[in-house]
C-alpha cells in the first residue's frame, strides 16, 4: 500500500469512500468504480473496470518487465550537488533532501540491465513520483551512461518515460541535457543498436522534446499525456481550440508519432516480441516457449 498513497493527486476523495476503510479501497478517477486496492496492484495498477492506467512507480515498471531478480542497477549513488543553489520558495537542496529520505533514491531515473524473457538489455525508468519524473543533469547524465554500457555490452535499450520535462531548479544544465542524452542515443545508432521509447502518463516538455520521441519504435500506454507545451500555452498562441484529445497518446498515433499503444499487461510481451525482430535470436536454450 505504501507505494500506491504516493499520488495523493489521483485519490479522490470521495463520499462513498468515507464510510469505507481506508487503504483497502479505490475509486477509479475515470469510470468511479470502487475497487479493491489489492486487485489493483494485483493488475499492475489497471482498473479491472475500465482498463485505465494508474502511474506507475519505477521499481513496480522494473518488476512487470525484467524476468525476477535479474536487474542490477547502475549509478545510483550518482547526486545533484545542486550547481546553481536554486530556490523557488524552498531550497533546491532541501526539496532534494527531503526526496532521498522519502524514497531511499537519489534522482528520478532508475537505470540498470536486466533480462527480458531471458535477452539481457538495459532499461532506464523515470519515475514521476520522484519530483515529477523531471530531468536534472542526474537524470542525464544517468541515461547518457546507460546508453554507454548498452554500447559496449552490445545490448538494446528500452527508456519509460513518465515525466513533466526538464527541472526548473537546475535551468540551463537541464536543457543541456536534451542535447546529451539524444546524441548518446546518435550513437547507440550507429553502432545499430535498437532503442525502444514507451511513453506513459505523462510525458512533456523536455524529456518528449529528447529521448523520448527518439525511439527506433516508439510505444505509449493508453491515454497518456504525450506533448511538449501546455494545451493553454498553444491555444493562446495559435488562437484556435484544439481538439479534446488534443496531447493524447491516441491523437499522437492517429497522427503517425506512436508505433503502437500497448496495455500495460501486455507491454512485456510485446517488448519481447519487438527485440525477437530487431535483434539476434537468441541461443535455442535461452527461448522462451
Ligand atoms: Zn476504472
């Protein structure tokens, strides 16, 4: 249950749910259904009802797709020693703080290898719950090192993406890190390696604007928020109303920038069935029946 209180955002807080106890139930944002939390985390965080996709923390995206006890994390030591001593109200340093001693994780991205019904890849997995999934120079510098390993192991890439953008608190050094992460995966390329990008809810700003629109394929659950500005931004600017499913992952395929819109269930199959095509089978031993 830990884990599921950390998004105070999407538990409503609802009459019916009074009279309930709590930690033991959920209402479903989009159909309003009650439902046990415990078929919830049994679904990967699923409404059993209406198939809507609740976010993910990055430890839970880890265990749905990496075969057990097979990951193996990468810099995760790795800290901001917060370069430009920022503070928005509250010191940079103290909302970093307060996050590690919250989690036990240093920065939004968890990066590391692991095997994929039995083929070895890297994946890198932001994880919203830690300062909205936002990139820092950590987060950066973490997948520009991932992609390196990758390189050198010969191994694909698979990045979820689940994130505001850049980090307002580190300003320039986290733009700059749209520029490092999309030229580590240049590379990659050129050493035709594949990298696939899923994109979850939500995925904006910078990071849709780097990496993230950057896959070879390119996969997105279903309804997730996928753009770089906001919808006011652009309506205000254009002067137009745009569509209701307007940043949508459905609207981005109907318009060619999604290869696929996987369920949640069914994302590690199909990952696998992805790198079955786009890499070297696998020894006869190692497939999976
Ligand atoms: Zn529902």
């Amino acid at each position: 249950m830990g884990w599921l209180s950390r998004e105070p955002a999407k538990l409503q807080d609802v009459s019916e749910k009074k009279s309930l106890p709590s930690g033991v139930w959920e209402k479903c944002p989009s159909c309003s259904e009650i439902v046990l939390i415990s078929d919830l985390e049994e679904n990967h965080l699923v409404c059993p009802t209406c198939n809507y996709h609740h976010r993910l923390p990055g430890e839970q995206r880890i265990e749905l797709l990496i075969d057990n006890n097979t990951f193996f994390e990468w810099d995760h030591t790795l800290c901001s020693n917060d370069p430009l001593q920022s503070d928005d109200g509250r010191p940079y340093k103290d909302r970093l703080k307060n996050m590690i001693k919250k989690t036990s994780k240093y920065d939004a991205v968890i990066t590391g290898a692991g095997l994929l019904n039995n083929r070895p890849v890297a994946l890198g997995v932001l994880d919203f719950f830690w300062m909205g999934g936002s990139m820092g120079s950590v987060v950066g510098e973490r997948i520009n090192r991932m992609f390196a390993r990758a390189r050198r192991n010969n191994m694909p890439v698979i990045l979820v993406s689940s994130s505001g953008g850049a980090r307002m608190q580190e300003g320039l050094l986290s733009l700059m890190q749209m520029a490092k992460t999309s030229a580590a995966i240049a590379l990659h390329r050129e050493a035709s390696l594949p990298f696939i990008s899923i994109m979850c809810d939500p995925t904006t700003g910078g990071v849709a604007a780097s990496f993230a629109m950057l896959g070879d394929i390119n996969y997105a659950e279903p309804k997730s928020t996928i753009g770089f500005a906001g919808r006011r931004v652009i309506e205000n600017i254009i002067r137009q109303k745009l569509p209701d499913n307007f940043q949508t992952a459905e609207f981005c395929f109907e318009h060619g920038v999604l290869d696929k819109i996987v369920k949640r269930q069914e994302m590690k199959e199909i990952l696998a069935r992805t790198l079955n095509i786009l890499c070297e089978p696998l020894p006869k031993n190692k497939q999976k029946n």
